[in-house]
C-alpha cells in the first residue's frame, strides 16, 4: 500500500461521519423547529383535526373516481347492464357531493388555522423583540430585525395554509394510488416500479441541491432588506452627499447576489420536474405497451387498463407536488430558523427571579463604586461614585465619548454594571422590576422620535388616559402650544414618520412635553437641547422650571447653557468624574469645567 493510503482513507472516513453528524444535527434540528412551530397550533388543535378529516375524505373521494371508471366500463357498458351503470352514475354525483362540502370545509379550516399561527407567531416575535435589551438593536441592523417579521413570517405563511394541505393530500393520494394500483394487477404495478430507482434518485439529488440553495435565499433577501431599510431611513444623507448613484450600485449587488441564488433553486426545478414528467410518461408506455398485451391474452379488462392509467397520474403528481412542497419547506424552515433565532435570544436585562416593584420613589440617585463598559476589556466607567438627593438638579459635561449618556443608560437599566451597584432611595435596580423603574423616570433624548398619529397622540403617548385638556396644559407650560396651535389642524395634525415635517426644535418640544406629561420621580435630559436653535433653547430653558420642579433632574449636556442652573455640576473623563461644584464654583476654581465654559462661550452661543 503506497504511503499514506492508510491516513487518506481514515481522513475519508472521518470526514464522511462528520458530514453524516451534521445530516443529523440538521435533521434534528429541522425537526426541533417543526415541533415548537406545531405547538402553536395546540389551542386550535380541534379546527386542525377536522381540517385534517376534511382531507383525508376530499383525497378518498378522488381516488374512488378511476376505480369507478373501471367498474362502468367493464361491468357496465361492456356488459350492456344498466343496473350497474346507473349505481355508477349515483355513486359519482354522491362523490362529487361530498367532495364539495369537504372540500369547503378543508380549505376554510385550513385557513383560518394556519392564519391564526402566523398572526400568533409574528405577535410573539413583535412581544420577544420590545423585551430585548438595547445591545441586540445596536448589533442588529433594522431591515434584518423587519425582515424577520415580514419575509421570513410570510414565508412561513404558505407552509402552515397550503403546505399542510399538499403535504396530507398528496401523501394520501400516492399511498392510495399505490395501493389501487396492485388491487387493480399487481402485474401491472411491479412493471410501473422498474422507474421508482431513477425517481428516487432524481428526488434525493434535488432534495440535497435544493435545500442548501433555500436557506442561502432567505439569507440573501435579508441583506436586500436591510439594505433597502437603510437606504429609505437614510434617504437626505445619501442626497445631501450625492451618494444615490453608489448606493443604487450597492443594491444592484445585492440584488445580483439574491437574483444569482433564486435562479439557481430555478434550474434546479427545472432540471428535475421536467424528468419527473418523462419518468411518467415512461411509466405510460410500459403500462400501454404491457397493458396491452394482457388485454389482447385476455387476461386483463379494458376498463382496468383505463383506471391503472388513471391511477398513474395519481402516483406522479403527488410525487412533483411534495418535491414543490419541499421547495416551500426549505424555504420556510430557512425562515422559522431566523425566527427562532431572534426568539431564543435571551434579554440581557432580565427581571430577579425575587425582583420587586420599585415603591414611589423620592428620587434618591446613587452610583456606587461603577464600573463598567460595552466590551468587558473596555471599560467606558472607573469606579464612580455619585450620590444624588431627591429633588436636586446635577449635570454631567464632559467631552465626547467621556461616558456620561453610559451613566444615563445604567441609571434607566438598559445596562447593568460590570461591578458597583445603582440604586435609587438605595433600592439596587437589579432587584426591581424595569416596569415599575421606568414608570418613574423618564428620558428626553437628543433625537426626539414622534410616531405617526396627531400632535396630540404624540404628546399623550407618555400618558395614554390622560385628557386633551391636561395635554394642553403641558403644551404651554413648555412652549408647544403656541407653534402647534399654527398647524393646519391644530393638535389633530397628523405628524408624517419620524416627525420629518417639523423643525427639530419643534420636535425636541413635543419631546419635553410628552415627558412632562408622564410627571416622573426622575427626568433625565440626554443632550436634549444640542440639536435645537436657540430660540427653542430659550423656551426649554424657561420651562426648566417646573420641569425641574419637585423631582430630580439629570441633565447631559455640551451646551452649557442649560447646565449652569444645575445644583451641582460633575465633570467627566475617561469614564471617571474629575470635578464637582455647583457652576460658580467651578468656573472660580478655572479648572477643566472653567476651560469647557470659556470654549463655548468663544462660539458665541452663550446667552
């Protein structure tokens, strides 16, 4: 044996089991996935079991029609019996009755079971999603996480309507079709067989191309969803900077990516249906050429001849309609495995198993000894220790990237610290329930989102039940009402997505309002006043006030501005706070919060 034979044929071997472990791990997995999709038809299992009665008479019903025909052929009309005939004719129009009615039934209740999965299943994903912590969404781009509860939720759509149907009907028809066939001349039927090896075979090589071609579609019509929901949400960047023309070039990429891998599942159908189609019209002529001869001997009737061709069609076509539905399943099996992908991604920000809710807060803020950062290895917080007493207004300057809106996201629990704890009237928030925290803060970002729906829908979101009148109120307390009350429509103008027809100050004040409205224990202003003129500014300013009144206020900011009234004002960087004081202190002690004031004094922004 030449050297290295022996190590080639065991590196073989090896590779063959790890290809057959992975067979195995994905047929596992295929099948886990099947199962947890089947759970969500449990509370209609009823509906199910009578869709599925339903089939199994329409499929019954469609198999008796040739055994029929054979019937009036050679005991009727060549028997010149018209007894035989007319029972015949009775038992077709019975047939054709109950097919219709079960019919009905199969399509209705097939239907509206496989709708309520797939309105179950998009609602559970939708649920998942809003418990995810806000790493997942900074990770995932958002045309991948839409893509999830559009293409990959309908695709599972015509599995559980019409991929059940095919799947139990055509099963049906082919056991059937097989066994009428050797009732009818089991001559016959082992001479149809000869072909069965070439149509496995056909089957087993479409069934291995076809699946690896599925689940790189879903991945591929993904990327041009992601894409697209980029390019839209991004839209007056691409024109401000005249990109249309490279990024229409990087969908057409991605578009050839996803065109390239459709027509290779194309040519794959198209290679194998064609030949399924040959192989039954090969089995035709065996049956005629054969057939025919056991006719001529006498040995077989005519009308039997007649019902084993009938019943050949129905061996073939339920064969190219499961290979359809395999399409389908792999498609649809690509889509529930990023479904489940999202839905067994376990929430950073769990609630304790012993958490409880967070009484009425005075408002009491305290960091003690924090540390923590994005990437464990880089810590954006060193050991901070800060003590806020209710009621009291501190504003945390500091340059870009020092961590000050990081000790915001700790303070609201979309993080947890690596070490230290956060604790409000010493309540450690990892033993509250985010619930009833975030019932008693609030945040004002530096992007003001609005939803689409009126002016007043926006406000009022902070506060479902509150009144139109309380909603006013608030509006003119910061400085909304009078811009809004210069709309078409007032309060009930509609604000298009995004609120891309109002100025962004007129946005960050609907911001201010909406946040006053929910009167919480604890407002927080995340550079709530970089993105506004100054004109805004000074009517945020003047409602800062009330704003601030009675709760304790948080304020990240660069533009001084709106800091200089804090109570207290902390310096930060490099994670860790240098100074404190209120802003007369400061500025007397010309120290780094001294050197910020100045800088942005020497702008000309300073009121």
């Amino acid at each position: 044996m030449p050297p290295g034979t022996h190590r080639s044929q065991q590196d073989s071997g090896a590779a063959l089991e790890e290809l057959r472990g992975w067979r195995s791990f994905l047929h596992l997995a295929s099948e886990l996935r099947i199962s947890r999709l089947a759970r969500l038809a449990f509370p209609y299992r009823r509906r199910a079991v009578f869709s599925i009665i339903a089939m199994v008479v329409v499929t019954m019903s469609g198999l008796a029609v040739p055994y029929l025909l054979s019937i009036a052929i050679d005991d009727g009309i060549r028997a010149k019996d018209l007894d035989v005939l007319t029972w015949v004719v009775v038992a077709f129009v019975a047939i054709a009755l109950i097919n219709l009615g079960a019919s009905y039934l199969q399509t209705y209740l097939t239907s509206w079971v496989g709708e309520h999965i797939i309105f179950d299943l998009r609602r559970q994903l939708f649920a998942h999603l809003q418990k995810l912590s806000l790493d997942f969404f900074s990770r995932q781009k958002t045309g991948w996480i839409v893509s999830r509860l559009t293409n990959d939720i309908d695709a599972l759509q015509q599995l559980v309507t019409d991929g059940v149907t095919t799947l139990v009907t055509n099963s049906l028809t082919f056991v059937g079709a097989i066994v009428f066939l050797f009732i009818l001349d089991w001559r016959l039927a082992l001479a149809t067989l000869t072909i069965l090896p070439f149509l496995l075979a056909a089957t087993l090589w479409f069934r291995s191309r076809s699946a690896r071609s599925y689940a790189e579609v879903r991945n591929r019509i993904g990327d041009v969803s992601a894409h697209l929901q980029e390019s839209i949400s991004g839209v007056r960047v691409l024109q401000a900077f005249r990109r249309e023309q490279s990024d229409y070039e990087r969908l057409s990429v991605a578009n050839a990516r996803y065109r390239e891998v459709n027509y290779r599942t194309v040519v794959q159908s198209g290679l194998y249906f064609p030949f399924v189609e040959f192989l039954s019209a090969a089995a035709v002529v065996i049956v005629l050429w054969y057939g025919g001869s056991l006719v001529d001997d006498r040995t077989l009737e005519v009308g039997v001849l007649v019902a084993f061709i009938a019943y050949l069609n129905s061996f073939f076509d339920p064969l190219q309609q499961l290979s359809q539905l395999y399409n389908t399943f792999q498609a649809s099996m690509a889509a529930v495995q990023k479904v489940y992908k999202v839905l067994d991604t376990e929430p950073d920000m769990l609630d304790a198993p012993d958490a409880v809710d967070l009484p009425d807060a005075r408002g009491a803020v305290e960091l003690r000894d924090v540390t923590f950062g994005y990437d464990a290895d880089k810590p954006v917080l060193h050991d901070i220790d800060l003590s806020i007493p209710a009621g009291k207004t501190v504003a945390l300057v500091g340059a870009t990237g020092a961590g000050k809106s990081t000790v915001i996201k700790l303070l609201a629990r979309f993080y947890d610290p690596d070490a230290g704890a956060v604790l409000i009237d010493g309540h450690d928030l990892r033993q509250v329930t985010q619930r009833s925290l975030r019932e008693q803060l609030a945040v004002v970002p530096q992007e003001a989102f609005l939803f689409s729906g009126s002016v007043l829908d926006n406000i009022r979101f902070a506060r479902p039940t509150a009144s139109d009148d309380e909603v006013k109120r608030v509006a003119r307390i910061v400085g909304v009402h009078d811009f809004v009350e210069g709309l078409p429509d007032g309060y009930d103008t509609e604000v298009q997505e995004g609120g891309s027809a109002l100025s962004t100050g007129q946005r960050q004040l609907i911001s201010f309002a909406r946040a006053l409205l929910a009167d919480p224990t604890i407002l927080i202003l995340d550079e709530a006043t970089s993105s506004v003129d100054a004109e805004s500014e000074r009517r945020i300013e003047r409602a800062m006030e009330v704003l601030f009144s009675g709760r304790t206020s948080i304020i990240v900011a660069h533009r001084l501005s709106t800091v200089r009234y804090a109570d207290e004002i902390l310096v930060v960087e490099g994670g860790r706070i240098v100074e404190r004081g209120s802003h007369d202190e400061l500025v007397a002690d010309d120290g780094r919060y001294a050197g910020l004031y100045r800088d942005w004094e020497a702008t000309g922004l300073a009121l």
